[in-house]
C-alpha cells in the first residue's frame, strides 16, 4: 500500500486567490444602476450601448447620469442618449426630460427596458 502525500498547503492558498479573483471581476463588472430600479418589461432590441451615456430615472423623478445626481440642464448636448426609468415612475416626470432632450439636439433616445420573460 501507498501512503497518501499531503497536500501542499500553497495549493489551497492558490484556489483561495482564484476565487476571490473571481469574486471581484464579477463584482465589477456586474451593471449597477445609481438608485434602485425596476424597469418595464417589453420585447426588447438588442443593440450596443457602451459608447452611449445612459440617464437614469428614479421612482421619485429624480435624474442621474454616470451614477451622480445631475439636473436636465446641466447634461451636455450630444446626438443620442439611453433613458432607463423605474416602471413606477410617472410619465409626468419623465416627459419633461425628454422634451429637454429634444430642445438640445438630442436626435436618437433609446428607451431601456427589461426583455419580456
């Protein structure tokens, strides 16, 4: 009969390091939203909006870009924005800003949504 070797300890501290490794990519790279949002559900279009600055929309009507709270008038004009908004938010609070858009130039809004299950 063989005796069993142990197990190099540097072994378990390397799965350790793995893991956590993995642990935090994940957490990074994982989409936040500034404040907590339920977006609607419809039949969704798959496009790429990595290079397109996203405006967030809170229940409360309250505007957020790039995580910070911002106002309507202080966003930079540019050709297309993302507008994601709870689905409990009033359209009441979510027409003004659109029109804003328009006002600046805004030519392309995309509407973000979650895909119907």
């Amino acid at each position: 009969m063989r005796k069993k070797r142990p197990t190099p300890p540097s072994a378990l501290t390397d799965i350790a390091f793995l893991l956590l490794l993995f642990f935090l990519i994940m957490a990074i790279t994982s989409f936040q939203t500034p404040v907590p949002l339920d977006p609607a559900q419809a039949q969704a279009q798959e496009i790429d909006l990595s290079t397109i600055p996203t405006l967030y929309i809170a229940k409360t009507g309250e505007l957020y870009q790039e995580g910070k709270p911002t106002t309507i008038e202080s966003i930079e004009a540019d050709t297309s924005y993302a507008l994601l908004a709870d689905k409990a938010t009033e359209f009441s609070a979510i027409h003004p800003i659109i029109e804003a858009l328009k006002s600046k130039g805004v030519a392309t809004l995309h509407l973000l949504v979650e895909e119907q299950e």
